[in-house]
C-alpha cells in the first residue's frame, strides 16, 4: 500500500475518516472523498483541506485513476461505491488497516478499551500527553474540550486510540482495536453490549483476549482488577499485566476516595490526585489514565497538573443550559451500567435535586430486549424515569425488541416512577408540567434525541 499515492474515501465524513484523509493529504498523497452526509464542521474542515468531496455515493465518484478505496465502518454491500470498488478489482481497505500502515507502525500505540469509558478515558490520557508537551496523535470516538477534535496524527512517538470492539468493515469482521499495534491497553471493563455483531459475552471476551495477545512482552495491559471479566481475559496473557482498582487484590490500589459537588480526589499507588470530575467511574478512567501516562514517561507532578486541568468531553454530563431553576445535562449513556452510574454521579453533584432521566432507546443493543430487566433496575434508581419509543424499530425482529411500555411498568415495580412517552413533544409537555426548580433533567441518548435539550429549555423557560 505504501507506494500508492491516490486515496479516495467512501465515508469521508466521520470524525476519524476526516482526520485520517486530512493527515494523508498533508502528507502529499491526493485524496478525495464522498458522503450520503456532508454537513459542517467537517466539510469546512476537509474542503480547507482541499479535498473534493461528492454528496452521495455513486460509483463515479471513485476517481479512474484511484489507487486504493478506503471503506468505512458504516459501508455495507449494496452502497455504490462499494460495489463499484468490487466490480472493477480495486485495492480496498478498512480504516484501522490504513491507519495501521501510515499512522501507527513504528509508534507507541495506547490504546484504550472496554465497555464504558473508553472516550473519557482516552481524552483524559490524550490531554496529559499534550499537557505535558508530548504531542500526542489520537483518535477518540468523541469530542474532548481540551483538544478541539476528536482525532489528529502528529510526529510524536505517541498515539493515544480509542480502542472499540465493534468490527472494522463489512468485509473485516474483526474488531478494530486488533489493528491497532497497542503497546499498552487499557481495558476499563467488559460487558454484553453490540447485540447486532455479538451473540454472546464469550464472543466478546475472546475478542478482549485476542487484544492482549498482541502486546508486545515489552508492554503492558492495565486491566480492572475488580471485574471478574478482565481479570478471566487477563489469565495466560502472554504480555505484562497491571491490575487497577480499589480491592486490595489490586497491583495499583485506588484509595482515599472524596467527592464533593464539582470535583473528585484519590491516590492511586499512594500518589494523590484530583480532578474536577465526580463520580467512581471518572475516578477509575482517571486511575486507568494516570496509570498509562506514568507508562509513558510522565512524572507525577505531569500527571497531577493535566488531571486538575482536564475539562471533560462533549456530551459525558455536559450542562446544556438552566432555566426556571431547572438544569439540563446532556450524557452520552445508553448501556445499562453506564445508565447506573450516571445517575451515581448525578447524585454525588446534585443531593439536594430531583433527578430526571430521559432515555432514548437507540444503539443497537438497547432497541433489544436482551437488556430489558437490566435497563428498569437502572433507570428506577432516577426520582422519575422517562422512556421514549425506539428508534427505527422496522431494524430490529418483533420478538427480538425492547418493550418501553413494560420498562416503565417495571421502573415503577421497583420503587420509581417511569413514564413511556413516544415523541420529543410528549416528553417536553410533560416534564415542562412536572418538573420544579432545582431540579435536574438528564438526557440519555447516542444519538440528538430530536434536538430535546433545548425545546426542553425553551418550555421550562415560559
């Protein structure tokens, strides 16, 4: 592939699709692109690139003389483009093996994996590189305050990946961290999640372990030593593992544990540390990330002063706004556990509030029925639960779905109050009727959730 010099991208749009097409183009290759959604920012960002990008996706639009296509992850048979790049024996590509090829060989790769966290985790440790003048590339499945972007490729030795478990292409059904050359891996924790690519929890533990088989003997994977899943993963991992976590079994123990409203401290390895984060889950993204920063080479001291300055990630409890008394926190949530510890921290930072959850039922795991029970126990520990209809429900087979009805039937077995409302308007009406000052209103979604957050705003305001 090296020797190629003419790139086009089918699915140029996404946030790492843009970012690797822009790094290749300031590398002297040609590029060009295409996408069914060309919108700002990313369109402004790629065209002052000055790489064409085509609105759609039609088999014309892969230049003659292309050398190599790059398929994205959202690509699947029938899409032109694909097609096209089938019909006429091109060489294509997945991402990850491109980034792999260009990127990444060579390079000391960090890649952070796991259920939950990965985003904040990787943003955390993306920041104390740059913070400590590292110069970081990285490539995270959000957007971080402190970066700007959610992906960028320097000439620094580092590369900080997000690391997901979902399957790289449509012709590549591996997961996309085993492209990642890691050095050292972080894996935060491990549940059932991707229903629509996973059958099992087996199959994702066996993918986790086939991450850790490829660091090297000089790396190390730093695993969550109170979960019972990483530490079966871990057992005959051929490289080094550190276990993280606050059960004294732990090789690096999380200890003098305090929350107040706005911040968080503990000490990790006897080390103490703060940030302006709460919640136990951000203790332990920030242990993980402290852990694989010290890895790196950062003292404590670099450690320490890149925690305290770390501003979060777009859409983890971001505050959208506050009118008649009542707050709305946007969160990025949807599986169940995470669903549980959002409403921990809400807690940790609000005691004195009412909790609001709004829930969007929209990956493809949470639109199943496969975590029904799971989502009413964690959705009931809110003062009141609403559940919305699921999205593009014709995807999923009748048998297969989740039940809001029922969900917020149990919700309230359980000692809370849950409310199955099927459109945005609904919702707005009725939490605008019930809500009261001081009150917070979290909205749970991967997805806009039908731009709720302001409507929201806009009614508790009249």
């Amino acid at each position: 592939m090296s020797e190629k010099s003419r790139f086009h991208f089918t699915g140029i749009c996404g946030t790492a699709m843009g970012a690797v097409a822009a790094a290749m183009k300031q590398r002297g290759f040609t590029v060009t692109g295409s996408d069914a959604n060309v919108y700002p920012p990313m369109s402004d960002f790629l065209r002052g690139q000055g790489i064409p990008i085509a609105e759609g996706y039609g088999e014309e639009n892969i230049p003659p003389d292309t050398d190599v296509v790059i398929i994205g992850n959202a690509i699947s048979r029938g899409n032109p483009e694909a097609e096209a790049a089938l019909d006429r024996k091109l060489l294509y590509h997945s991402l990850p093996e491109v980034m792999k090829e260009f990127f990444l060989r060579g390079k000391r790769n960090f890649v952070v994996s796991g259920t939950h966290g990965k985003t904040t985790t990787s943003s955390m440790l993306t920041w104390l590189l740059r913070h400590a003048g590292r110069n970081p590339g990285f490539m995270i499945g959000g957007l971080p305050k402190n970066l700007g972007c959610g992906a960028s490729f320097t000439d620094s030795e580092f590369n900080v990946l997000e690391g997901d478990e979902y399957d790289t292409a449509f012709f590549d059904k591996r997961s996309k961290f085993l492209h990642y050359l890691p050095e050292c891996v972080v894996v935060n924790n491990i549940e059932f999640d991707h229903a629509d690519i996973y059958s099992s929890l087996d199959e994702i533990k066996l993918t986790f372990r086939r991450l850790l088989n490829i660091v090297p003997r000089k790396g190390v994977a730093f695993i969550n030593g109170d979960e019972a899943n990483c530490l079966e993963v871990a057992v005959g991992a051929p490289c080094p593992v550190t276990t993280v976590g606050f059960a004294e079994t732990n090789t690096l123990r999380i200890e003098n544990v305090n929350y107040d409203t706005d911040r968080s401290s503990f000490t990790l390895g006897g080390i103490a540390y703060s940030l302006r984060m709460t919640g136990e889950f951000n203790i332990r993204n920030a242990a993980m990330a402290a852990a694989a920063a010290s890895f790196a080479g950062l003292t404590p001291e670099e450690i320490r002063d890149g925690l305290e300055t770390f501003d979060g990630v777009a859409r983890r409890q971001e505050l959208r706004g506050i009118a008649g008394g009542i707050k709305v926190i946007d969160d990025f949530a949807h599986h169940p556990t995470a669903i549980r510890l959002a409403v921990q921290s809400l807690r940790q930072s609000h005691p004195d509030s009412r909790l609001w959850i709004l829930f969007e039922p929209r990956s493809n795991t949470t639109r199943r029925a496969v975590f029904q029970t799971e989502l009413a126990e964690a959705l009931a520990l809110a003062d009141f639960a609403v559940v919305a209809a699921l999205t593009d429900v014709h995807k999923i087979p009748e048998n297969d779905r989740l039940d809001p009805t029922k969900l917020s039937a149990d919700i309230a077995r359980l000692g809370g109050t849950g409310f199955y409302l099927p459109d945005v308007e609904t919702i707005v009406a009725e939490v605008a009727k019930l809500a009261r000052p001081g009150d917070v209103v979290a909205v749970l979604s991967n997805g806009g959730f039908g731009g709720i957050h302001q409507k929201l705003l806009d009614a508790f305001a009249l």
